[in-house]
C-alpha cells in the first residue's frame, strides 16, 4: 500500500508544469490561433483532470508531455463545436421543437447575413430622415396576406398572447372555454399566461361542450375580451361542441368586446391544396371578424421564431404602445428572416420549393423510396452482421402541437439487430459525427426519410 502512494506522488512530481506545456510545439501551435489565458486555463484543467485520475486509480497513470499536450488540444478542438450541434432529423417529426422547428428558406438565411454585417433601416425612415417602426419590416406583406388592418411582432406567440391580453384586458375578465384551456410544450398554459398578463380568467361551458349561451351569460361589466384558442396540440372526439368564431364576433360586436383568437401555428394559406390536412388560416380568420389573431412564425408559416398578431388597427394600436413590447420585441435579424419568408409567399411562384416546411411536408413516396434504394446496401455494408435493414410504410408528424390527430404518410429505413437493442442501435447513430436523430416503435429503430434529401446524410461518420 505504502508502496503504491509513493508511486502516486512520483507520478505527480513527474507532471509538467504549465508553463513547460506551454512551450510544448502543440500547445504553441495553439497560442497562434487563441488568446493565451484561454489555452492556459485548458492546460491547468487538464492536469487538473490528469492529477484525479492518478489518485483514483490504483494502476500507474503514465503520460508523456506530448500525450498531455495532444489531451489539451483535444480539450479545446471539443470547445470549438458550437453548442448548436447540426443533427439528421430522420425522426418523422417536421416542425420538432427541440430541433429548433422550422428550417429556414435560403432567401431568409441569405437576408440575415446581409443585415447582420451592415447598418440597416431597422427604425430609420429614409424619406423623412427621422425615426421609422420596426414593425414596418413586415407590415406590408403582413397585411397583404391576412387581410389584417395593422400588425406587430413580438419574440414567440406566447409572448403575442401575454401581450395582446394584457393590452386588451388588464384588470378585467377574459372569458374562454373550458375545452380550450390547452397546455402545450414547455408547460405553456392558457390559465397561467392569462394571469401573468392581468387578465382575470372567467372560463365556460365543459370540458367537451360550450355553446355561444355560454359565453353571453358570462358577460358582466367586467368582462374585457372574449378569447378563443386553437386546441393545436389535442383534440376532443365524440360528444362535443366549440362555439365557431363567427358566433362570438357576432356577440363581441353585439356587446362591443373584443375578440381575440389565439391561432398557434399560424397557417397563411389552404394546407389543402397541397394535400395535407386543413389548418385555420389566418386570413379566413381576420375574413370571419376576429379583432385580434395570434400565431407563430417558426411552425406553419415556415420562417424564424416570432410571435405575430394581427387584427384591427384600434386594438393593435392600443397594443404597440403598451410597454411590454419594448421587452418583447425582436431584433433586426428575425425581422430579415421573417421579411425574406413573407415575400416568398407572396411572390415566389414554386412556394413548395423555396420553402423547406413546405417542401418537407409534401414529400412523395417516389422520392423517399428513390433515396431508400440508395441507402439500404450502404447502411449494411456499414453495420455489418447481425443487422435487418428494411424500407417500410409508416407515419410522420407535423409536430409543435399542430394536427395533432392527422398523421402523414412516410417512408423509413427500419433497423433490427439480433441482439442489440433498439436503444443501443439508437445510440449508435446518435455518436455519429453528424448526429443522426431517428425513432424507436415497437421494438425497432427507424428513420424516417420526409427529412432525407441525400443518402449520405444517414450514413455514420467516424
């Protein structure tokens, strides 16, 4: 035992001091491409990390200078990865939350590398040489697609709700269905954000069944918005009944309150067309009368995250002045992103290509299958024996709580070992140098192709 603790310390005294590692070719190689107190402290921790690992093991730990110098460069080439890791989205989800949702157009990455690397007119008006509004970015085509007197951005849609609510009806009651009390991802509840923005929730009718009596015997003088909200992520089925939007502007009007429809994913045209299931679109809503709509601007609509209402020109005015939207606002490069993807819809005569929301949910079989072909003899050349590779039917999904019931047709490469599991399949791909993200589904790993456009990318990396 004695024996081995004067190894230990030998091993110890042994360690190159910070400043010999300094000097080493390698780390000095270092010192040419990164300021000195970053590659110092990598070195201390380091040895810090060496010295632990001699005291825990009972084994000598030997290690040349050049060996903790290789350790340190290894150290900082990790740290160079950003910590936004590009991965394979072959999970069959479209728009995944915790991949960022939407994948941006070119035309939107190509507009915030221009703005960001340049002075822009964010809040200048040229003609007038004065101060502009920053929502001018957008309004125009904003308006030109919803029909919308009057328009402002905000950082997600549940800041537009938080913010249109309390614009609206601060100190006073805002009165919603019982069925529309959704939560949705990252624990975003409708009660919660309603008391956050001042607004005294005053719910109605059933879980399953509310009907326009409800609302109108719910009203008081107290009574400041009658709010209704697309049930995105959820659906009820059998016995049940929503008031349509058309009933409450009826009463909104009748009454003179407000109404306000908190929309989500934020549709600017017919999905149908393309062959995919309806969606509310935001036009036909402002069309049908409501006051003031909410959505988002990185789910359907395909562009960066941004919270977007829309309505009458008196309650969005009211709305833009509230302090509130200073802190909420978005800055110049979600402006361009979110400008760029705008003009494409209006614009652009192939939407489905310029698009990749589009252009993923559109997917044919045809294309999946062709880039199936090409995968499968690569992927079992790869994994080797032991492993089933074949090309299925299965569903995909659209995901940030939009459609929740519809499912889409797709392709995927199952995968199936003898003896590893799924999981352990899984893990495999996700060690890839370009992380490959797929799913597990009773009992096998699959990855779907509406995301593949290219063989390789499902091919592992070293």
């Amino acid at each position: 035992m004695e024996q081995i603790h004067e190894t230990k310390h030998a091993q110890l005294r042994a360690l190159p001091s910070v400043e010999k590692l300094l000097s080493t070719p390698t780390v000095g190689h270092l010192l040419q491409r990164y300021n000195r107190s970053y590659i110092t402290d990598k070195v201390r921790e380091t040895l810090m990390a060496i010295r632990q690992e001699i005291r825990a093991n009972a084994t000598p730990v030997t290690l040349s200078e050049s060996e903790i110098a290789g350790h340190v460069a290894s150290a900082v080439a990790q740290e160079d990865r950003s910590p936004l890791q590009s991965v394979i989205n072959a999970t069959g989800t479209v728009l995944h939350t915790n991949l960022g949702r939407a994948l941006l157009a070119k035309a939107a990455l190509d507009e915030i590398v221009r703005v960001g690397g340049s002075p822009v007119t964010l809040e200048y008006d040229l003609s007038e040489a004065g101060r502009g509004d920053r929502d001018d970015v957008v309004a125009d085509d904003l308006l030109a697609l919803t029909g919308a007197e009057a328009v402002t951005v905000v950082n997600n849609n549940a800041a537009a709700v938080l913010l249109a609510l309390n614009s609206l009806a601060e100190g006073k009651e805002g009165i919603v269905s019982r069925g529309e009390l959704i939560e949705i991802g990252g624990s975003f509840r409708i009660p919660d954000v309603m008391r956050k923005s001042g607004v005294t929730l005053h719910e109605v009718g059933t879980t399953n069944r509310t009907r326009i009596s409800d609302y109108a015997d719910a009203i008081t003088p107290q009574t400041g918005v009658l709010l209704k909200v697309h049930p995105s992520n959820y659906r009820i089925i059998g016995f049940s009944s929503a008031v349509d939007l058309n009933e409450l502007v009826g009463l909104g009007r009748e009454r003179q309150i407000p109404v306000m429809e908190d929309l989500g994913a934020g549709a600017l045209i017919d999905l149908s067309a393309f062959g995919l299931p309806k969606e509310p679109v935001v036009a036909e809503r402002i069309a049908t009368g409501a006051d003031v709509v909410t959505f988002s601007g990185d789910k359907l609509l395909g562009g960066p995250q941004a919270g977007i209402i829309v309505g009458r020109k008196e309650y969005i005015t009211r709305i833009k002045k509230n302090p509130l939207k200073r802190a909420l606002r978005v800055g110049k490069l979600t402006l361009a992103a979110l400008s760029a993807t705008l003009r494409l819809y209006r614009r652009d005569p192939d939407l489905v290509a310029a698009l990749p929301t589009l252009r993923w949910l559109t997917r044919s079989r045809a294309e999946m299958d062709t880039i199936a072909a090409q995968v499968v003899p690569l992927l079992q050349q790869q994994l080797g024996d032991g492993f089933t590779i074949t090309v299925e039917d299965t569903k995909a999904q659209i995901g940030s709580g939009t459609l929740p019931e519809e499912e889409i047709s797709s392709r995927a490469i199952a995968i199936r070992h003898t003896k590893l599991s799924p999981e352990k399949v899984a893990v495999r791909f996700r060690a890839s140098d370009s992380p490959i993200l797929g799913r597990i589904h009773d009992g096998t790993f699959f990855l779907d192709l509406r995301g593949i456009f290219a063989a390789e990318e499902l091919l592992l990396q070293p």
